[in-house]
C-alpha cells in the first residue's frame, strides 16, 4: 500500500542537524526562503482574487513545483552530531537530504521528476564524511478516488477539497500512483506520499531515519 512519507526526527528540530559553513551560504539560504514566502505569497493572493475554478490548483502547483535558485544552493553542509547523515533527512524550502542509497531507490521506481543536487556533508572540524543530495519531487497528482468508503469531498471554495483529517479509506487511482516512487497529492497539499513500490524497497534496504504512515490502497 502506499503511505505518507515520515522522518524519524522530530520534524522541528530536523533542520538542527545541519548548518551552512560561511555567511555566503547563510545569506544564499536567506535569498532561498524569501524566494519561497515570496511565491507563497503571490500564488495565495491569486486564489483570494482569482474567481477561476482553477485558482487554488494552480496555487498548490506554484508552490510545490517552483523553480529552486540552484546556484543558491550550499555546495557543503555541517553536520552537527559528526557523523554521516541519514538516509533521509528534511531540510528546508520543501528539499530533503538524502542518502545515494535513497537516490537510487528513487530512481529504481521511478527515474523522471525527481531532482538531487549534490551537497557534501563534514564534520565540525570541516572533514568530508561523504556525499549527500538535496532531494525534491516534482510529481503532484489528482489521485484520490472518490466517494470510495465513505469519503466526501467538502467545498473550500472556489474548488473542492479534501480534509486533511479524513484519510480513513482513502483509495488511489493504482494508473496514476503505482509506477511512481513519491508525489503530493493535490487535494491533500504539503503530506509526501510513497507509493507501494517505493515503500517496499525502501524496507528491503532498510533505509534509515525513514517511516510510513497510513496505508492507502491502490486499485
């Protein structure tokens, strides 16, 4: 079954393993989420203006599927417990750090619409421990099978959309998801789903600080 993709950290403190290594990567990083609110920002005041059906759609998509500044991007991360990081880890902005061995789980599913942009992880002292990625999805579907166990739609003008809280039941489109390894969903917004493929493999290689919650049937 495919499920809502979890890190074991804590997700406030996951950025707290990780610092930049110099006040231009800070001051890049800064750029980087003002960018973000600046996007956020236009794209909520098109679905408050906009009396298009399409208004809050497109707001999802703007958000989820912007383009990243890449030159931005920190080529080196600190980690601040001195070891390796983990095959998952959150980030900020909608990035995650990423293992190889999740990269090519990743890509093992599913090779397109998945962008990793290497960044090298030290340790305090500045040593290389190894190579990391920045990982983000570009995948956001309309997945959802309705009216399937009890779930209703409820209007959030000016589209309809599903309650986060109602998950219970929930059903998805096995055409659209199953030969996928991650996406959002865009009538549940920020959760990152897995699909059953991807979960399977990332348990076979036991991909760490990594969880599945809910269990949603593809069919």
């Amino acid at each position: 079954m495919a499920a809502f993709i979890r890190t074991e950290t804590d997700t406030a403190h996951a950025t707290k393993r990780f610092d930049v290594v110099s006040e231009k990567d800070k001051e890049n990083l800064g750029r980087l989420e003002q960018e973000h609110r600046n996007i956020e920002s236009t794209a909520e005041d098109r679905m408050l203006f906009d009396s298009g059906n399409d208004s809050m759609l497109n707001t999802r998509f703007d958000i989820i599927k912007h383009t990243i500044n890449t030159a931005w991007l920190p080529n080196t991360l600190r980690s601040l417990n001195d070891n390796m990081c983990e095959d998952f880890n959150t980030w900020h902005l909608g990035l995650s750090v990423v293992s190889e061995k999740f990269k090519s789980c990743i890509e093992s599913v599913e090779a397109d619409n998945h962008h990793f942009y290497p960044v090298n992880i030290v340790n305090r002292k500045g040593d290389v421990l190894g190579k990391a990625y920045f990982w983000r999805t570009l995948n956001i579907f309309n997945a959802i099978v309705p009216n399937v166990n009890g779930i209703k739609r409820v209007v959030m003008a000016p589209v309809e959309n599903l309650h986060e809280a109602e998950l219970d039941g929930i059903r998805l489109y096995r055409d659209i998801v199953s030969e996928k390894a991650a996406w959002y969903d865009i009538r549940l917004g920020e959760p990152l789903l897995a699909s059953e493929k991807f979960v399977a493999l990332a348990k076979k290689q036991k991909l760490t600080n990594l969880s599945f919650s809910h269990s949603f049937e593809e069919c």
